[in-house]
C-alpha cells in the first residue's frame, strides 16, 4: 500500500486529491494508511470508511466522495510511473472533446514484470462487446460527470469481478474514448490463482455478456455467431488463467469448453497444447 501511494505522491503534476476507500478491510490496512499521511502530512486526501459493498461499491463511493473534474482508478497495490497524471492531463488539453482515456501499462508478478500490455483499439459499444474488454481499469482517467451520469459501477454480485468492463459497455455509449499510447503504470497480478477466483470472474464476465447481449437489439445470425465466439474467448482466458496457475485439470475442462464454442479458435488450441505437456504460459 505505502508503495502504491508513494505512486501518487511523487507525481510530476500535483493538483490531486486522494480518496481511499476502505470497503470492510479486516487486515491493519487501515492503519497503514494513517501512519502514511502522519509521514506525509501535506497531502491533499480522504479516508472513507464503510461496510463491504464488493469492488463496484467501493469505486463508486470514492466517485461521489471526490471533488476533482477527473477520477483515475487505483487497486492497493498498483502504481503509476511518475508522470502520468502530467502525461494524462497534456493528453486531455490537445483532445478536448475526450471524456475516457484509456493508457498502456506494464503486468507485474512477483515483482518482476510479466508484459507490457497495450490497450486498444475498441470505442464503441459494439465493438466492446462483440469484440472483447480492452480497458484497464487502474489505467483509466475518466470524466467524473460520466460514470454518475451512466449509472456508476453495477453492485451486481453476479458482475463483481468484472463490474469494470460492464460500466465501460455503458460509458461507451455517452463518452468519447481514446487511448494513449504510452506505458504509464503497472497493474500487480495476485489472487488470480484460487480456483474460487477464476471461476467467479469467469463466470461474471459472462454473466455480463449475456446481460448486454439480451439488450442487444439486431439478433441476427451474425450477432448469435459473434456472442458465441466472444462467450468463448471469456472461457479460454479462463482456461488460461488455470493453466498459467498450474491448475491443468480445470485448464484442460475449460479450453475444451472454449473449443465447443469456437472449434477455429488458435489461441484456443495452442493453450491447450501447452496444458496436455503440462507447461505454463
């Protein structure tokens, strides 16, 4: 935590608040946090306690709580490079009709980085779903007004997990996105290894397609065939977060779900090539 917010703190451009949310924490974060602006007392900051209310009520509480025209997203132990909110922030001013921007950032497993992700290409509603999330939250800068006016983040149990990408389906369709195409932050893999994880966030990011694709207006073959393919690109990444865990059985059951969906799927093959062998991708 102290890592993330010494993120903050040593950004190039400094008119920011910080607003944390401690949604039901249980462990001393709490109290790490308050040690933390006792040592840097001249922080412009909130601290916002509450009964747990999941992700979405946690993003949305530090939504209503802040003051600023734009909120960026932070998870406890993602960091941003020094310059980001500058980098942002010249971004905003040459683009002044962006209401959602979107940056690069690099995925960190123990400590050492994984990737470098690139985000991108997808603004519309369509494209989002029938084409795949291609947000980061903890990349994000978005216009206050337009999540408040969307409706915020769902507090949908079923969606929790991946409550991001159900709010960017709906903030597609009132903002302008654009995307940076700079690396601006690192985003921490952890957790993602429980099977229980793997499940609920698989299971909720099809939940979410199914919610949208039942709104859906044109349900023509074509859009049938594409909600097929995008339910299974949501199961094969399942299949891939089983088999980067190690966990091949589930990896195996997965990707042959993914494969009844979408036989032709490469990706999908290839991944469980790797699971038959009993390597980690």
């Amino acid at each position: 935590m102290r890592y993330t917010l010494d993120s903050v703190r040593n950004q190039t451009f400094d008119d920011y608040e910080i607003v944390i949310v401690n949604d039901g924490s249980k462990d001393d974060t709490l109290e790490v946090v308050k040690a933390y602006f006792i040592d840097f007392p001249g922080l412009n900051y909130k601290i916002i306690n509450q009964e747990n209310r999941g992700i979405g009520g946690a993003r949305n509480r530090g939504i209503k709580e802040a003051r600023g025209e734009f909120v960026a997203f932070m998870d406890a132990d993602d960091s941003w490079f020094k310059e980001k909110l500058e980098r942002v922030k010249e971004f905003i001013d040459q683009n002044t009709n962006v209401d959602f921007v979107c940056h690069n950032e690099n995925w960190v497993e123990n400590g050492r980085v994984d990737k470098g992700v690139i985000y991108g290409p997808y603004r519309t509603y369509k494209e989002l779903l029938f084409k795949g999330n291609c947000i980061s939250t903890s990349a994000t800068v978005v216009k206050r007004n337009k999540p408040l006016e969307a409706g915020l983040f769902s507090e949908n149990m079923d969606f929790n997990g991946a409550e991001d990408y159900e709010l960017w389906l709906r903030l597609s369709k009132i903002c302008k996105i654009a995307y940076l195409n700079e690396t601006l932050g690192e985003y921490r893999i952890h957790g993602g290894s429980e099977t229980s994880n793997i499940e609920m966030h698989n299971r909720n990011w099809i939940n979410v397609l199914e919610y949208h694709f039942d709104l859906w207006p044109n349900k023509t073959i074509y859009y049938k065939y594409m909600m097929r393919i995008e339910r299974a690109n949501a199961i094969r990444c399942g299949g891939r977060m089983f088999l980067r865990s190690g966990n091949f059985a589930l990896a195996e059951s997965y990707l042959f779900r993914s494969l009844l969906l979408n036989p032709f799927s490469v990706k999908a093959w290839i991944s469980l090539s790797a699971c038959m062998i009993r390597i980690k991708l």
